[in-house]
C-alpha cells in the first residue's frame, strides 16, 4: 500500500492542470477528424470572445487567418485593457464577464476559454489596441515569453490572437476545411450583421435563422416557405421536407449546442402545441415532428453548460424575465406557431398534408415494425453480429464520448478488429455480405431488412440521435471495388433513413493503410501511393513491399496499431452544394449512362497519376 500523508498532496499551477487534465476544459482532444475535437474549441473560445464584444455592440468584423499549423483572429471591438493583457489570458478566473454590466448573455462567464487556449499552445500571442496605444504578450505553453511594453500604433482598437496548437497534445492534428467554414457561417447566422473574413471569403447574414435554413435545404423538397419566429432573446426557424428523421440546429448565446439541452426539449415540446392548438387535433408528437427541419437561438443569461465545451444546454431557471428556459421557449413557440399558421392557411394546409401522410406511413409499418422490434429484442440477447463494448455515448459519461462502433464486412475483417478493438470504447458490428440497396425505398424496409433492423437497434436511432449509443459510426471495408461498394451502400442507408446521424457529423470512414514497406530494422505502413514512395526512399535497398487486399489479412496485432490512438478516420461530409436527393439518385439510381460517363471520366484521371508515377519509378530505378 502506498503511504497517504502530507507529501501525497499536490498544488498545479492553472497551466499545469489545463495540460494534465484538457479534457475538463476542451473535452477530447483529437486529431480534427470530429467536429467536437480539441483544435476547433480552441478556435471558438478564442472567436466567442470577438463575437462577444460584437454582442455588445462594439466591432462588426472579425478576420480570421487559419493555415495548417496557425490560427490568427483579429476583432475590433473595444480591446482588453492594456494592463490586463497578460492576466486574462494567464490567470484563471480573471475576465470581464463576471461585471454583468460589461457583458451580457456572453458565452462564457468562468475566465477559462483563452487560459486554456494558451496552455495548449506550443505558441501564443495576444495584441491589444486602444486609443492609439498597443501591448503585446507572448507565451509558450502557457509560459510567458515576451511581455512588451506599451506602445503608439495606427491600429484600429481590437485584440488579435495567433496561436499554434500543442502537437504533443494534439497529435497528428488537422483542420477540416468544412468543420471550419460551418463554424464561420454559424457566426454569421446568429449574429446578422456580422462580417465575417475567413481565409479570404465573406461571410454575412442579413436574415439569421432564415438564411441558415435555406443553406441546409433545398426549396424543392420543403414543403412549405420556412416558418421564421422572432422574439426578445429568441430566433426560430421551420419546415418539413421529404426526408426521415427530425433534424435541428440548436444555440445558446451564439453556441452550437451539438447535443441540444432544455431549450431544444422546450422547443420541440412547443411545436407541437402550437400545431395541436391550431389544428384542434390530438396529433401524434411523432407525426407532426416527423421530417421536420428546424433551428432556434435564444439568449439566456447566465447560461449553465453541462461541460466546459458547452455542447448541451443545462439550464433551467436562467431565462429571461425570470421565467424557466422551458417555458419561456415552449410558449413563444406555441403561441407565435399558431399565430402564423392562422395568418398562413396554404402554409397550414400543407403542413397538415406532411402530418396526415406521416400518421399513415406509421400506421403502415406499425404491425410489421412490432414483429421485427421482438425478433431484434430476443436477437440482441445472443446477437452474434455485436461485439459490443463497456462504455455509450448516450450514458453521457466521460468514456462514453470516445464509444465508437465499427461495421465491417465478414467475420475475417470482423475478427482482427475484435481482437485488437478496444472492449472499453470500441464495438464491432459484421455484415453479411452486401447490404441491400435502399434507395427510393420505404423506411418498411429497415424493419423487413433483418440486418437493417438489427443495426439501428444496435445504434439505437430508431426514435431519433438522443439515444445514440456510440459516438463515432465507423464504416470499415476492403479498400477495393466490393469495399467501396458496400461502403456506399452503407452511406446509402444512412443518408435515406437517419440523415441527422450523417448531418451531425458521426459517420466516418476507417482508413486502413495499403501498404507495409519495411526492411530488418523498420516498418512503415502507407496510406497512398505518395507515402509508399516516401517509405522506399526512406528505407533504400529493395525493401519489402505488401500490398494489404483486405481488413481480414491484417493480423490482430497489426491492425492495433490503426484503430488505437494513430486511428484515422475520414468523415462523411454534405457539402454545401449537395442536394441529397439528387446525391442518391445519382449514386444509387438507375441513371446508368449519366454514372457510368462520370466514372469513366474519373478513372481515367486516376490512371494516368498512377501511369506518370510508374513512369518515374521505373526511370528511378534504371538510373540507380
């Protein structure tokens, strides 16, 4: 047994315990393939702070500088005091917004956002301009460096910012171009008026919510113009399209609350008031938020998060005027959703269409659903396709937002990754063979489909992501034309039934490498022709080459070593322009002459890269 005395209790300073413990202030810390890792709350608590002074009415352009390895963000709004540059970046607990008068309904209220972005840099820099005066304070770690003196400047008033995140923190980091630019876009959204300048591009809204809506949308699949709601501290948006599933985009105070919170519940429980209320129907809830399309903002003061990366919204009683979060929004949104439909009668008159033709497709699978819910119940006590693992995403816990569910293809791909997985975090789900094609079909056919049914059970998205069990849905398949085919089959089936699990950003692809290249000495395995060739440059003399055909010839042993902290994931990404509809049918359609002349085109591309590269190989080798 270990002695407990006076010389056990330690005393970190606030940089030691930021870089000891990250994930109390920044949650995961990730290598940037999860919209939720570390090096994008670096950004927004560095970007909260500008759009805060810009709440306040100071400052109406925020420009941004992101590169590979950098992050540069200048405002102009009023800029920190000049004698406190250094402490509130540095000193736990120092900041404006604990004078309530300086900011209201900010972000953030503790003082750890920017401490915690300068202890996980391997470089810091903060620039405050006021009054023609300037001061520069530099870190390293958190480790000031360069604490300069008072300055003239012709700078406009604002703070910048310009940090690098630690790379022995986040290891193998990268930033996602379109993570980055939802970021950008939903600063404009919620802050209409607001210049964003991004790398070089605009960002700007003048109609908030509304315009958010449209981007995410087409016209052609909505049933009716979107619904836009504004009241004191609160901004909602809504329609129903075509598509399964609900899907929301939630704030707080200008923060993407990814997993939602009361003021989601609220609003949701408020939508259908107000419809019941209109219609003097008892609708079901199911049906009337059934493939509806929807976004709220609100302003609350004194915001409670459940956790420092404020993902999830746990306040109860912080609204304003005094009331609850809850009844503050589910009455706006009651009161002003029946209001506009009596105003609106086409607009009524095809939302009661969306409801009816929802309540009868329920009503179509209802017997067929109970039967394949019973078999996927007594399935899952022997389910022979899971391999499940300890901790869940939706148990809310600190393990559970590392869960992660693999879905490969047989038992031989199956039985090196449960042999190397992770039974903590990481589960294992096998297909048998190709799944169906299930464009244009009914969502009858999860149920019908045995391992359709069996997978969203596993998932546990049948009513929607609050139960989501894990928190990253890893596509893992050969890397030739089966693999992909399957992989697309897969991406098929989500995109045509549980579109908010590909919209929230949860589905991945696993990269496994193609080749190992090693000598007696080292082994390098490779993800692409480019990185073989590095390796045999490296290592010289004729090293080994294999090429890996499948998942199932990588041994247990192996494959530990790229499904463990070295993961790489690619995520499945809707890019602006893409129409889902159109996506699939273009995809998984019968289009054939269409897919087949862009396949051929693409191909071809591909072949001559590889023909040009055999080209220098082989001159390479001839020379030597």
């Amino acid at each position: 047994m270990l002695e407990y005395n006076e010389s056990s209790i330690k005393s970190l300073d606030w940089r030691e315990h930021i870089r000891l413990r990250p994930g109390m202030y920044i949650g995961k810390l990730g290598d940037g393939s999860s919209k939720d890792d570390g090096i994008y709350v670096l950004v927004k608590e560095v970007m909260d702070n500008s759009i805060d002074e810009h709440m306040m009415g100071h400052g109406k352009t925020i420009e941004v500088k992101i590169t590979d390895q950098k992050v540069t963000v200048r405002d102009y709004g009023r800029g920190i005091p000049l004698g406190k540059v250094v402490d509130v970046v540095s000193k736990i607990n120092t900041g404006a917004k604990y004078d309530s008068g300086a900011f209201q309904k900010s972000v953030g209220l503790n003082g750890v956002g920017t401490k915690a972005v300068n202890a996980l840099s391997n470089y810091f820099k903060v620039q405050a301009f006021r009054e023609g005066q300037a001061k520069l304070a530099e870190f390293k770690k958190g480790v000031l460096t360069n604490d300069a003196r008072v300055t003239k400047t012709d700078e406009k008033n604002g703070t910048l910012v310009e940090f690098e995140p630690d790379n022995t923190m986040f290891k193998n980091y990268h930033f996602i171009p379109e993570y980055l630019d939802d970021l950008m876009w939903n600063y404009a959204f919620l802050n209409a008026g607001l210049t964003v300048l991004y790398n070089g591009n605009k960002y700007f809204s003048k109609d908030g919510l509304l315009d958010l809506l449209k981007q995410k949308t087409d016209a052609e699949d909505l049933r009716y113009p979107i619904v836009h709601l504004k009241g004191n501290d609160i901004e909602v948006a809504l329609s129903h399209g075509n598509q399964y599933g609900e899907e929301y985009y939630s704030f707080v105070n200008g923060q993407n609350t990814t997993q939602g919170g009361t003021h989601l519940a609220a609003f949701r429980e408020g939508i259908v008031k107000g419809v019941r209320d209109f219609y003097k129907k008892d609708y079901d809830a199911a049906d009337i938020r059934a493939s509806i399309v929807a976004a709220i903002a609100v302003r609350v003061q004194e915001p409670v998060f459940e956790s420092q990366t404020k993902t999830k919204l746990g306040s109860t009683n912080m609204a304003p005027d005094g009331a609850t979060v809850r009844s503050f929004v589910g009455d706006f949104v009651a009161k002003e959703l029946e209001i506009y439909l009596h105003k609106n009668p086409i607009a009524a008159d095809a939302m009661s269409k969306r409801i009816l033709q929802s309540e009868r497709e329920r009503k179509e699978i209802a017997g067929i659903k109970k039967l394949a819910n019973d078999r996927a119940k007594k399935a899952n006590l022997h389910n022979r396709k899971l391999r499940d693992c300890r901790y869940h995403f939706d148990e809310k816990n600190e393990k559970g937002v590392d869960s992660m569910i693999f879905i490969t293809e047989g038992d031989s791909a199956s039985g090196s990754i449960t042999k190397s997985r992770s039974v903590e975090t990481q589960a294992v789900f096998s297909l048998r063979g190709k799944p169906l094609n299930c464009y244009a079909l009914t969502k009858k056919v999860v149920y019908e489909n045995e391992e359709f049914n069996l997978l969203q059970h596993a998932l546990n998205i049948e009513d929607g992501l609050e139960g989501l069990r894990y928190n990253k849905v890893i596509v893992a398949t050969d890397a030739d034309v089966d693999g992909m085919h399957i992989r697309l089959l897969l991406m098929t089936f989500f995109l045509q039934f549980f579109p908010e699990l590909v919209k929230a950003g949860h589905v991945f692809i696993l990269e496994t490498p193609l080749f190992r290249v090693r000598n007696k000495k080292e082994t390098i395995y490779c993800y692409s022709e480019e990185e073989k060739q590095a390796a045999v440059a490296k290592l010289g003399s004729k090293p080994e080459i294999t090429r890996f055909k499948g998942l199932g010839e990588i041994s247990p042993d192996e494959f530990g070593n790229f499904i463990g902290e070295d993961i790489r994931l690619q995520p499945v990404l809707m890019g602006k322009e893409g129409h889902l509809n159109r996506i699939l049918e273009f995809y998984m359609g019968k289009n054939t002459p269409d897919r087949q002349g862009f396949i051929i085109d693409n191909l071809r591309i591909e072949l001559d890269k590889v023909e040009a590269k055999e080209e220098v190989v082989v001159a390479e080798e001839e020379e030597a």
